[in-house]
C-alpha cells in the first residue's frame, strides 16, 4: 500500500477510539496531517484516512459490519475488508453500506491480496 499512496504512512495495529471504546484496525493509511491532528498519546481521535480489517475464522460479518460503521463515524474516509481468500472488499465514506468497485484514494490497488 506503501508504494501506492506515497503521502502518508502504513501503520498496524492501529488503535483509534471510536463511539464503543478503542479498536484496533488491523492496518491503516494515514497522513502526517490527520496524525497531527487526530494523535493523543497512543490513540487516534480521528479515525486514519484508511482502515483496513483483515478477516478471521473467528470474526463475524455483523463484527466486521460494525467496525466499518465505527471506523466511518471516527472519521475514516475508507474502510477495506480483506476476507480469508484474500479479496479486499472497499468501502467509502458516504456510501458506508454498498461495497465500491474499488477505493477512490487508491484506485490502483489489486482487488486481491497476494501471498
């Protein structure tokens, strides 16, 4: 993603504090700016540019509909799905509910991942 979206920083583990407490996205993309501005002490106030949540035999689709829909109210711009099989799934602020056809700040990204 690095290479794709120059501007900004890859971050994992990426705590942000949402409307139901802190949770992790398990990748991030974020500009120096949005840092700037959305960084108390280890915690982003303000969700990343991109949240990215990688799918587990563990996690649920109503999880996964739900920490879309917290990354969204905190601010994300987009939030990427990427399922077991490796397919990324896109999502984009204001039209949180319908999976895009691809992401509008990185339009270059594979819709899979590769391994």
């Amino acid at each position: 993603m690095l290479t794709r979206l120059p501007h900004g920083r890859t971050l994992a583990e990426c705590a942000v504090l949402t409307s139901d407490g802190v949770k992790g996205a398990d990748v991030a993309w974020i500009t120096e700016a949005r840092i700037k501005r959305g960084l108390k002490g280890e915690v982003l106030t303000l969700a990343p540019e991109i949240c990215v949540e990688v799918v587990s035999p563990k996690n649920t689709r109503q999880e996964m509909e739900t920490k879309r829909a917290l990354y969204f109210e905190a601010g994300a711009d987009e939030v990427w799905i990427c399922d077991p099989k490796g397919s990324l799934h896109f999502f984009t602020k204001g039209s949180e509910e319908a999976e895009a056809k691809a992401s509008a700040l990185c339009p270059s990204m594979p819709k899979k991942v590769q391994s």
